[in-house]
C-alpha cells in the first residue's frame, strides 16, 4: 500500500513538471526571421537573370516571410516564367503575387514569400500625383504559432520630387490605424534615405529595425552600396521585438542588398 501512495505521488509530481514545462513553452517567444529584397526582375549586376541564386541566397538567410520587390510575372524580358511561382518552388515556401502594373505582355509588381500560414492578402495601390508607373502594398495575414501576424511589402516611388512618397505614408498611416491592436511588420523599397522628410514622418508610425544593427545599413548600389533605402519597419506592438538586423552582403545577384531582420513574437513582460 504505501508503495502504491509512493508511486501515486510521483505520477502527480511527473504531472506537475509536465505541465509546468508545456507552459514555459508556451511563454516562449517565437522567433521570425523577415527578409526584404528588391529582385530587379531577377537581373544581377552581371546582367545575367537567375532566379536560382535568388533562391539559394533566400535558403541560406533561413527566412520566414520575405518581401519581394520587381518581381515578373510570364513578361517577355524574363522569357515568361512565373517568378512568384518559380521562387516558391525553389525556396519550398508558399507565395503570393499582387500586379501593379501591366508589363510586357505580363505582370510586374510586389510579391511575399512565407513559411508560416496564410490566411488572407490584398493590395494597395500608392498613391500617385502624377501619371507614371503605379506603385503598391501587399498586405498578407499570416499564422505564427497561434498569433497572427500582420506583413506588408513595398515599393515606393522612386523620383527625385518625394511628393508621391510622402502621400504613400499618409497611406500606411490610415492602412495601420484598424492594425492597432496586432503585430505588424512592414519591408521594402522605400526609395528614402533615413533623413529624408520621407522616413522621419515613417518613423512617426513605425519603428526602423535598422536601430538594432550596426554599420551603415547602405543597400544600394549592390556591388557598392552608399545608400540605405531598404527597410524592415514594425508598428511597436508590445508582443513583437526585434532583436537583429544586418545587410545581407550580396553583391551581385540583384542592384540591391537584402537585408534580414530577426523577431521574437510573444507575449511582452508585464
């Protein structure tokens, strides 16, 4: 009999350090490595368009979601291949492709890749003060663990006037608004440089991920970069921390440099 107590209270003992563990696990955060890269259609510095160094560069940096940026989509220049789909099936992730403009006989535009699932995505077309090549967001809900996760990637205007820039975060201004209460992380080309009127007002209502790395960040031109115009941004929501960002230092495979930024989701220390 009092075997059987003994081992009674040991199964109870088992139990407890069982569930104790089961909720340290639960407490701990998740971490998601966010990659943003501007493509240039696949084009490299030599000229050459190869998707599968594109994709073993995307492998190599372990990537959860990436912000694809100049993506063709079955346009002549790039002999008609499905970029989005071609990348997905080379990297074994899950794609999503939104057209911001009508291109060759094809799509071009913005595009995310992810490991995680997704739930729902849409575009946003920029806004534009005057007529020239359309510019968009795509919004993508994604599940990380049980969180959900809110991801955008860009790609603003590019001229030298940052009027069209300037009306494109009054934009993401109004799109974060009802995200309030979610993680968000935004990526892309925002064609600004970090003490532009551009980016202090995009400070205003994200956070630079940049403010955790070290160097200059420059991302362009890819073989020898002199500017930082790249960003991984997040809205400061309290269960979501960066905790790296680096320029990924590839200098060939597209005019930019990627650029990786590494997250813990969680729920924030009370």
């Amino acid at each position: 009999m009092c075997g059987l107590r003994a081992l009674v209270r040991m199964l109870g003992i088992v139990a407890l350090v069982v569930l104790a563990c089961s909720g340290c696990a639960a407490d701990r955060p998740m971490t998601i490595r966010v990659l943003s890269y501007n493509i240039h259609h696949g084009e490299g510095m030599d000229e050459r368009v190869d998707l599968e160094r594109i994709a073993r560069l995307i492998r190599e940096t372990n990537a959860d979601l990436v912000a694809l940026q100049e993506v063709d989509r079955g346009v002549r220049r790039t002999n008609q291949v499905d970029e989005p789909a071609r990348l997905a099936e080379l990297t074994g992730m899950t794609a999503v492709f939104e057209r911001n403009i009508v291109f060759q006989g094809g799509d071009y535009g913005n595009a995310v890749l992810s490991r995680l699932p997704i739930e729902r995505h849409q575009n946003h077309y920029l806004p534009q003060s005057q007529p020239d090549e359309q510019r968009g967001a795509l919004e993508v809900h994604v599940r990380a663990g049980n969180r959900k996760l809110v991801f955008f990637a860009t790609h603003l205007d590019y001229r030298e006037n940052d009027a069209e820039r300037m009306l494109s975060i009054e934009l993401f201004e109004k799109l974060l608004a009802p995200l309030r209460e979610m993680p968000v992380i935004m990526a892309g080309d925002f064609n600004a440089r970090p003490d532009s009127r551009v980016m202090v007002r995009a400070r205003t209502i994200l956070v630079d991920t940049f403010d955790v790395g070290t160097g200059p960040g420059f991302t362009f031109p890819a073989s020898e970069p002199d500017r930082r115009i790249d960003y991984i941004m997040h809205n400061g929501h309290l269960d979501l921390r960066c905790v790296e960002f680096r320029v990924i230092p590839e200098p060939v495979a597209s005019d930019h440099r990627p650029i990786l930024a590494v997250f813990e989701l969680g729920k924030a220390p009370r």
